[in-house]
C-alpha cells in the first residue's frame, strides 16, 4: 500500500516547517517535499514606505536575525543616499562589524547549545522527552551554562551598540547614529560584570576541541548522513579570505570547480533567478547558468568552509585547516559537518570582537556621510544561516517601489529538500514501520541547516512543525504533530 | 527590605507580550505602570517570549513575578498565582514557560527565586497599540492590588534564598 507520512511540525527550527513522504505500495519513498506553509509578504507591504524606514522594518521580519536583516538593508539604503561600502567611515563601518559579529556569536551559540546539541549529545534515536535543552542542562550543566553565557555575551554587544538586544537600531543611511564610548568597551574586556571576551575565545577553541573529538569518534555517521553533491556559495574579501560583511560573491560545485568567480553583489542579478513551486512559499534562487536543477547551492557555515581560501583570524584558520584536513581537503558535502564548520565561526565572531574592541575607529565621531542620490541600493552579507540578499528601488521621492529579499533559508531550500529526501531513502524507505526516532532523523536533517523558515517566508505567528505519512491512494496514515 | 541572601537583587518583574497585539500588551502596560512607580528594589524587565536565557536573569533575583496578559476567565479580572519549576519544553528555542525559566535557574545556577505569575484577563489579540475597554478595567485592578497589597507583602517577607 503507498503511504504519505507527515512530520508536522519541524522542530527545534525557527519557524513553521511541514515534511510529507510519499510511500508507494512496497513501502519504499516514492517522494519527499518540505513544505513552508506561511507568508507574510514583507517585499509588498514595504512598497510606498520610504527608504530610510527600511533598516527598521525589515528587522521585524525576525526576533533571531533582526540584525542581519537591518545590517544588508542598511548596506542598500546607504547606496540609495550615494554611499558605497568603501565610502562609509571607518567608526560606521567597524561598529556594524562589531553588531554583526555579535549576532553571528549569539545565533550559532544559540542554535548549537539550545537546538543542535540534544541531538548530538543524546543521538538522533534519544526519547523525545530528552530532544531537548532541558535535557542538556539535567546531564551537561557545564555546557548549557556556557551555552547561555556566549549568547548572553553576544546579545549584550548587540545591546551595547543598537540599544536593545532585539530589534535595537544602529545603522542610519550612510553610517550610524552613535558612537562607541571606552566604558562601553571595557564591559566586555575587564571581566567585571560579564565573563570577557578571551574567556568567549576561550571557550569557543573549547567546543571547536569538542565538535573535532566527537566527528572522531561518530565519523561514519556525520559523514554519510544526509551527504549529498551541491554546490556551495559565500562571500570572500579580494585575497578569498572568508568575509562575513562586505566582499565579493563566490561558489563552487560539489567538486570545488568556480561555478560564480567572485562577482560583485551589486550584479546578484545577472547570475540569479528564483524558482516557485506549488507546495511551498519559499522560494528556490539558483544560478542560471547552470539552470534550476543545478544550479542551487547551499550557504552558510559549511559552504563558507568550502568556499573561503582563507579565514582571515589565526586562531579561526587553524581550526579551518584541521577541519578540511579531516576530509582530505576535498569539498565537504556531509550536511552534520555543519555543526563543526558553525563553531569555527563562532570562534572567528570571538576573534573579530576581540580585535575591534581594541581599535581606538569604534570611538570616533565620524559617523555619517552622504553622496548623491541613487534610485536603487542592493546590500549583501553574510548572515549567521548564509548569503542574505536586500535589494530596495525608490521613486524620485524617495518612497520605495520595489524589494526583493533573498534569505539564506531560501538559498537552503533544495538543500534541505535533498536532505530530507536522503533520510526517506535511507532511513525510511522500506522498513514498513516508521517510528519517532526515523522521523527525528528528517528534522536533524533539516535542523543542521539551523533554517529561519519565518524569515524566509516573512511569516509569522506560532511556527511549529509537522509530518505525514501518506499512502499511494493519498490517503493520510500516520502523522506526527509537535509544538 | 532585608533580604538574608546579600548577593540575591529584590524583585524583578517580567511584563511578558506584544503592545502591538491589542490586549497581548497588559504585561508590558503593567511593567509600565510600576516602572513609573520608581519602587526602590523593584526591577523591570519586558520580554515578548521568555527564552533560556531567561534563567540567569531570575536566578540573581529573591522574588520575580510574571506578569503576562491571559485568555482565562477570571473572577477579578486578574489573578496571581505562585508559580513552581516545571520541566516543560516547548519545541521553539526562543519561548519558554516561566516554569521552565524557573527549572532552568534551579538546574543551572542552584537558586529558586520566590515567583508568581499575575495574569490579567485579556479580550482582543488583534493589530492595535490600545487595550480593550474590559482589558484596560482589568489592568488599574490588577495594578491597584499589586501596588498597595502584594508588593507591601513582598517587600516585608525576608526572603530566604
């Protein structure tokens, strides 16, 4: 008999996520999808507000990444009031560095203790009463401690130049509004109030040390699980170095062959489109040249491992050359490599705050700075999840006529959907039963890719997830509903 | 105030909602309404979920009350309630029962700070910045026992840490 299972909803995932598996009548996968089920439609709503709004609106767009969407919006409005990011002064660009690099520590803590953790530190066939941070804190104290200590210390940065440690405001149209004062900068060095920033680093090299020990002793596992070929796509300063806030577009095939030879951001364009399918709001960008069933990449931390030549802080490049010697230097397709390739960068996020709060920029007063008017600004970076693309036209007025926000989730999406597809044929297919544990296995699938489905499809409200099981006359047989 | 444990702050209160949610807003209104007030040991915090995190802030406090807006019925519009660690997960990352808050500073940090929850009967949940007429009654009483009763209660317990 065919059977559809539906995991419903995703869990431990921002946002509200649907898996359907299609079995046909020998109870082998006939078809997989993971469907995003809510829209908002945040590029619509924007149209007629005017430009300067928009660093603060689309911020709303999130409550775990309302930086990164301010930061890339904030890098197209500064282009909209003629400041490219070169132009920008050395205080406004290094603050926003500081902002971003603390969201990036505070949302990889918070999804590797909070999210990730239970499945890696309990296995993916864990009771579901243990699946969870709870759980964590019951049997690991030491590291949930840790866990909500680095995001509390990434929040406080954030809190520290915006004003909120949510939603706050930095970035102003051609730089930002405030300054960074010593005694601003000496909460997060002399260790008085908070634990410091070495202790971070310290603590960082420590769960690099543990992700790199744990892939050694479940290697097989974290290798073949949810391995597939793709391509992978990030962003690289003018040496290829690894550049989190403003550098150049690169990607590669599975093999590591350039498939986009670090093109300006500002020409997105030119080498994407964005497919639609029935089944799901969220969106599929691919590169043209290669076509819609080619063409896609994953991003974020793992692809930023395959792309980069170098990560320009020691001791983030070190952990780097262990990590793709530890594959043989070839290009890393195992989706659970992410976890390891996350908190590399939580480590680089430690370094680079290390190193600006040291530098005397923070604390100048050179803060805005104005050039000529353009009718269109497109601002990239790369978020915590990957490549987030913000592009804004405005009429002569200055009111906004046009955006198109591409989310690193959406970048994710055949990604996630090719990962799914694998636990259905590996885990799944032809076993005749489905248990809880092969449905978890689809959600750390999913999980690994640390998705913000409200983010990628502007959604909103309770965001769970769910799955469903279906047989070949498209009946419904067994789901399984969480949240 | 004395508390016996020097190293615990007095008492927080959590305004826990979404002013732009209507009613959702009564904790954030509430939180408002006693920031006002400039109560020596009191602090105020406002939070649109509670999350994990969450924990440390309560375990450096003695007492922390709830405050959230409810789709209870309740007899006086507003009730406060004692509130134990409970080890209740919810799936999301970022929203967490005060229960679990509690848990979490109990298995963490060893410390089991007083708590209650004060949940203030709400009607609407629609966009909008203002309370509904039965929501905004429901606040000044809920404000009014809180201010000239409980916390008096509360300031002259000597909290045990």
């Amino acid at each position: 008999m065919n059977r559809k299972i539906t995991i419903d909803p995703v869990t431990r995932v921002e946002g509200h996520g649907r898996v359907t598996i299609h079995l046909d009548e020998y109870g082998q996968v006939k078809d997989s999808f993971f469907h995003i089920v809510e829209f908002r439609g945040f590029e619509r709503f924007i149209q007629g507000h005017p430009y300067w709004e928009a660093p603060v609106l689309v911020q709303r767009l999130c409550g775990i990444c309302p930086v990164s969407h301010h930061l890339a919006a904030a890098k197209a409005i500064d282009q909209i009031v003629g400041i490219d990011p070169k132009d920008l002064s050395p205080t406004a660009t290094k603050l926003r560095c500081l902002m971003h690099f603390g969201q990036i520590f505070q949302s990889h803590a918070l999804h590797f203790f909070y999210l990730a953790s239970p499945d890696l530190l309990f296995g993916v066939d864990a009771p579901a009463e243990k699946r969870n941070v709870v759980a964590v804190a019951e049997e690991n104290r030491d590291l949930a401690v840790k866990g909500i200590t680095m995001r509390k210390f990434g929040q406080e940065i954030i809190k520290a130049v915006a004003g909120k440690k949510i939603h706050g405001i930095l970035a102003v149209p051609g730089g930002v509004h405030k300054t960074f004062t010593e005694k601003e900068r000496d909460y997060f060095l002399d260790g008085k109030n908070i634990e410091n920033i070495d202790t971070m680093i310290e603590w960082s090299l420590g769960m690099v040390d543990f992700m790199r020990d744990y892939h050694e002793k479940h290697r097989r596992f974290l290798d073949d699980f949810a391995q597939f070929p793709s391509g992978h796509m990030g962003m690289v300063n003018e040496t290829g170095g690894l550049d989190m806030y403003d550098g150049k577009l690169r990607a590669i095939d599975s093999e590591g062959d350039r498939t986009l030879n670090d093109i300006s951001t500002d020409l997105y364009q030119e080498y994407f489109s964005e497919a639609v399918a029935q089944w799901s709001y969220m969106k599929f960008p691919y590169l043209k040249k290669l076509g819609r069933e080619k063409g896609w990449n994953r991003v974020g931390p793992l692809a930023r491992m395959n792309i980069c030549d170098y990560i320009p802080t020691p001791l983030a490049e070190k952990a780097r050359q262990d990590f793709i010697a530890f594959t043989g230097k070839k290009v890393n397709n195992s989706t659970m490599y992410s976890h390891w390739a996350r908190l590399i960068e939580v480590l680089h996020a430690a370094e680079v705050i290390k190193d600006l709060l040291h530098d005397d920029d923070l604390h100048g007063d050179d803060l805005v700075r104005k050039g000529m008017r353009r009718s269109k600004g497109i601002g990239i970076i790369e978020a915590p999840r990957g490549t987030l693309t913000h592009h804004y036209e405005v009429d002569e007025k200055g009111m906004i006529t046009r955006c198109n926000l591409i989310v690193s989730t959406t970048h994710n999406n055949d990604a996630m959907n090719t990962a799914v597809k694998w636990v259905a044929n590996n885990v799944i297919s032809r076993k005749g039963h489905v248990t809880d544990s092969m449905l978890n296995q689809v959600e750390v699938a999913i999980r690994a890719y640390d998705p913000c489905l409200s983010c990628a499809t502007q959604a909103m409200g309770k965001m769970p997830l769910k799955a469903e099981l279906y047989n070949y006359k498209g009946e419904l047989i067994d789901e399984l509903l969480k949240g | 105030m004395n508390y016996s444990k020097a190293d615990k702050k007095g008492i927080l209160v959590i305004g826990i909602g979404n002013s732009g949610r209507s009613d959702d807003g009564l904790g954030w209104r509430f939180a408002d309404m006693l920031a006002a007030l400039e109560t020596e040991n009191v602090d105020i915090e406002y939070r649109y979920q509670l999350q994990v995190e969450d924990a440390l802030l309560v375990s450096e406090y003695a007492v922390v009350i709830f405050a959230d807006a409810s789709q209870e019925t309740l007899e006086k519009g507003f009730a406060i309630r004692p509130c134990m660690p409970g080890s209740n997960y919810y799936f999301s990352s970022h929203m967490q029962s005060a229960e679990t808050v509690l848990y979490l500073a109990k298995e963490l940090y060893q410390t089991k700070p007083k708590a209650y929850t004060l949940a203030i009967a709400g009607y609407d949940w629609e966009l909008g910045t203002s309370l509904s007429k039965q929501a905004q009654q429901n606040l000044l009483l809920a404000f009014d026992h809180f201010a000239n009763a409980f916390l008096s209660e509360l300031q002259s317990m000597k909290v045990k840490g």
